[in-house]
C-alpha cells in the first residue's frame, strides 16, 4: 500500500484567500468608485469581517449550502464581499453579464436557478423589468444603503444590502468543506444554441489563484496596487478578487466608470501599477491619454486578453508609455488563463523586433493548463510554429462538464507517436504552436463574434434575419473592426423578385436583440458558398470580406 502524506489536511477553500488576506495584509486597501458616485475605502480585514456578516445574512434568509446567488454588479467592494461571503459559507456565486439581452439574463438567472439575486443600483430598472419571468429568486438585495433606497419599486420585497449587512455580528466562523464543492457559476454564451454554465471548484479557484498571481503570468505582489478593468462577471475578473488576496495587494475597484477619463483619473490617484482587460478598454484610454498629451506616473504592466491584442496597441503602451503589455489567451471554461506571453531566458538575447513577434503572441501555457493542437482527425501536430490545428487544453481548472449537462465536451486525442493521450477540451479556437511552446491564434471554428468582449451569436442574428419575408439566406461574418475588434456582418441572398435594402433588414433586429449586437452592414451577395453536406462554409466568406470597411455610426 503506498505510503501517505504526513501533512495538515487543508482543503483548498476560497474563504482561505480572505482570511489569509484578512490576518497578514489586514490594513491593505480596498478602494472603489460606487455607482452612488464616491469613492469609497475600506481594506482587507474590513471585506472579510463584511463577507462574513453578509454569509450570517444570507443564511437568516434561509439560503443553503449549494444554492446560487446571482450577482449583477459592477467591480466595487460590495461585489467582492458577495464573491466570498457566498462561496465561503458553501453557496454559489453566480455572476451575470448585465450587458446581455434582458431575455437572455432571466433565462440564465433561471436555468442556474438563483435562489436570491444581488444588484448595483444601475441595474435596478432592468431587474425591475424581467423580474416576472424570474421563477426561482426569492430574494432581491440591492446593493446600496438605505438612503439610496428607491421609494417605490415594483421588486418584491427588495432589501438593502447594507442593511443586511449591518444587522449581523459577524460571528462566524468559515466552514470546512470538500476543496471540490462548488463555489462559483459564470455562462459563457461563446458558443451556440443557449448559454452554458460553467461552475468552478473552491480547489480550481484556489490554484488558478496561485498560477495568475505567478511571476511569468500576472506577477501580483503585495506590493502592487491592482485595478481589474476586466470585469467581475466575466470569469471572475480573470481571478483578479482571489489572486489578489492570495498577495495581499492593494485593490482599485472603478464600478461603472469605465471611460478612458475616469481610468486615467483613478490610475494617477491611487498609484495603480498593474491592471488587466480586454483591447478595447485600452483603446479608450489610450485615446484619452494621446489626446490630453498625459503620462502614466505609476503604470507598470498590464494583462491584455480576452481578444488579439492589435500589435500597434501592444507597442504604443510599451514604447510611448512604458508600460509593458503581457498578452494572455483564455476562456470562461479555462477559469480563464490559458497562456500568457512572458519571454524565456535564451529569448532575452534575441534582437528586440524578434521579442516583440513573441510577445505579440498569445503565449506561453502555465502550470495548470496544458495544451496543445490537432487536426481533424484528433491527431496531434507538430509544434513548429506552422502547423495550424483545433487547440486543445486540459488541467485541474479546466471544466470537465457544463452546468446542467450530462454529455461530456471533452475529446480523446491521439499523441504525435500514436499513442493514447488521454481527454482534452476542444476550445474551438485555431492555432499554432511553435518550437518554444508560443502559442499564436489564427482562426476561430466556433462560430461568434466577440465585439469589445463581449459575445455575440452569428446563429440569433442568422435566425432573425432569415425571418424576414425578403431573405432567402443569411450568414453572418465577423469583420475586424478599429475599436471593438469585431463586428458582425450580414451576408444575404435574397428572395428571387424581393427587393429589400440594407436599412430595411437593419431596422428588423429592432427589439428582438440588444442594440450593440445588431449587425453594422448588410452584405448582398447572389450566393453562400457551402461545403458538401451543405453548411455554409463561414470561412471563405470571412476570407471574401476580410477587407470590407463597416460604415462608421
Ligand atoms: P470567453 O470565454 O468569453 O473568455 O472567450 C474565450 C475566447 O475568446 C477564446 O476561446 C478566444 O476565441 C477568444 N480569446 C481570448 N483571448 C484571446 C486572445 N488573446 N487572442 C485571441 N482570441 C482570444
């Protein structure tokens, strides 16, 4: 029988991140601008003593270990006492993307059935109105005081979440539990047909923790002050609320002012020296600061992710601003970090263009993830910088199952020598792999648009178009776009006869979509190309348009 460890059995549990922060870096700030628009400080100890008195009131409600609590929040201390204080006593963290089509919101809030729903004043009038399509929350908590309190609303029963908050103790003492429970639920609708949940482990959080705050990927240290742009319902800020715990770092939270003014205000205010986010936030910056001829007094490093970073961005921020970009790839299902573009030793003697060709990739994998690409057959490629193929990863934060799904997304993959290399999840992106282990995107089989990071469905917008009496058949195409990096275009054939222009088919999406998901340009060609068996063939179309210039709104 194989000998067992002799060590202190420690599950790896999110409540351990706050009390670690909580006990050794206690008076480390936690600084937010609110939606009620000050700018609040509190620190460390302060959020754990607040997630605890909140875990008290969450149970006084009658809310049990497993059950889901939906956040609708923006990065503000209020969302990061929910992350723990529901995660830490067993519940569910469900964070929801505000910027979905209502609809889609209620049927995400249901398939996950949140039993109580937490809200930034901002989204009260949203809530307000899909709270009757709502059919498992009981309880709204908006998360504001009372004096902000609205005097009517039509939410049953809405508390207040300082309210809440202030009516507890705060004695309480963080459960032990299985590092395999669950701690937190994020959809990605990435792919098609509906969202899909994918529910993280205390364990996976724990050690995506460690492996974002290492020195190749984020390099957090307590001596950073940190502001997630990126944020906290998408993956969890790329697990900026726990890596930074897990250091101790001081946090800048910049709720709904996401303007490259209001940025640029909070970075110099509070000293920021490392933040992370998707392009398109940069561009918003970086426009601001060109344009009033500022400087970054404290700006160190940023993670750039989510989407290609434009190599023109990655050299503007490096060489007019000093501050070096770290280009990382992930994925909801990948809790997110994948690979991030961190240089080797032998590279540091290369001459800088050839650095920056590197940098300019989406990286390096970490420890946790590994990954590599194959082809149609499931066979490995070689990694010669060349050979294009599906990329695949696995580790212990990758997901194994969706929420609610039985059938397994996972892919048994053949090694380059013929043997058996086990399961991987297929990510749907295309990529190679060179000698060094960089991996560089190069195409996408799944078919979406991402669009300032955000999602959108070719198949809705195809589904709504071949709606219309006039279309005959529709596809849509992502069309690389200066700012949003992505936006939807709409290739038709018509009806014979039919005669229909492109406002007309525009104006049809009107109600049936939210607005920034609404295609730019209506392309009308007198055929799709197919393959055999008849599916539109999305990449010939992609290569036929790769140069169409969207009209500018
Ligand atoms: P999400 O699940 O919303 O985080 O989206 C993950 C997907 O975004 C990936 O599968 C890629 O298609 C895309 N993505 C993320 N990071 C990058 C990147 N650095 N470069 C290109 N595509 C990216």
């Amino acid at each position: 029988m194989a000998l067992l460890g002799q060590m202190m059995s420690m599950p790896l549990l999110i409540s351990s991140l706050i009390q670690h922060a909580a006990r050794h870096a206690g008076d480390t700030e936690i600084v937010s601008k609110r939606c009620e628009g000050d700018l609040h400080r509190s620190t460390w100890a302060e959020v754990e003593l607040r997630a605890r008195q909140l875990a008290q009131a969450l149970a006084r409600l009658g809310l049990s270990a497993g059950e889901r609590v939906g956040t609708l929040a923006w990065n503000g201390h209020r969302h990061l006492e929910i992350y723990y204080g529901t995660s830490g006593s067993g519940l569910v963290c469900h964070t929801i993307n505000p910027r979905l089509f209502p609809e889609q919101i209620a049927w995400i809030a249901n398939d996950a059935q949140d039993q109580a729903l937490c809200l930034d004043l901002s989204f009260l009038p949203l809530v307000e109105k899909i709270a009757p399509q709502l059919k498992t929350v009981r309880h709204f908590i908006l998360m504001t005081d009372r004096a902000h309190m609205p005097a009517e609303t039509s939410l049953p029963g809405l508390l207040c979440y300082e309210d809440l908050v202030a009516a507890e103790d705060g004695h309480y003492t963080w459960p032990l539990m299985d590092e395999d429970t669950a701690s937190t639920l994020c959809y990605t609708s990435g792919t098609t047909g509906h969202p899909k949940g994918a529910v993280y482990s205390h364990r996976s959080s724990v050690l995506h923790a460690f492996g974002a705050a290492m020195p190749d990927a984020m390099a957090c240290t307590r001596r950073d002050v940190i502001l997630p742009v990126v944020p906290m319902f998408h993956v969890n800020a790329w697990g900026l609320p726990y890596s930074t715990a897990l250091v101790g770092a001081k946090v800048v939270f910049p709720g709904p002012h996401l303007d490259g003014k209001s940025l640029y205000e909070l970075f110099e205010q509070e000293q920021v020296t490392f933040s992370a986010g998707v392009p398109t936030v940069w561009l918003g910056l970086l426009n601001y600061v060109g344009s009033q001829g500022l400087k970054f007094s404290s700006f160190k490093r940023t993670v750039i992710g989510g989407s290609a970073c434009p190599p023109a961005m990655l050299a503007t921020l490096m060489d007019v601003y000093g501050v070096e970009v770290i280009h990382a790839w992930g994925m909801t299902e990948l809790s997110p970090l994948g690979t991030l573009s961190r240089l080797s030793s032998k590279h540091l003697s290369l001459p800088p263009e050839q650095q920056r060709r590197l940098l300019e990739k989406q990286g390096k994998a970490i420890y946790g993830i590994d990954m590599t690409v194959i082809d149609d057959a499931r066979r490995e490629l070689p990694w010669d910088g060349r050979s294009a193929g599906n990329l695949v990863v696995r580790g212990p934060w990758v997901i194994a199952s969706y929420f609610g799904h039985e059938d397994s997304p996972l892919i048994p993959v053949t090694g380059r020598d013929g043997r058996d290399a086990g399961l991987w999840f297929p990510t749907g992106d295309v990529a190679t792999i060179d000698e060094d282990g960089f991996m560089q995107i190069t195409d996408r089989s799944k078919d979406v648009i991402k669009s300032g990071g955000e999602w959108i469905s070719s198949i809705d917008l195809e589904n709504i178009a071949m709606a219309h009496p006039a279309v005959h058949e529709a596809a849509v195409i992502a069309v690389a776009h200066p700012k949003w990096d992505e936006r939807p275009l709409l290739v038709v054939v018509t009806k014979p006869g039919a005669t229909v222009s492109r406002d007309d088919i525009l104006k049809f999406y009107e109600g049936k979509i939210a607005k920034w998901q609404v295609p730019d340009d209506v392309a009308f060609v007198s055929e799709i190309p197919h393959t055999a068996t008849g599916k539109m063939l999305k990449l010939k179309l992609r290569e036929q348009f790769r140069s169409h210039v969207l009209p500018t709104v």
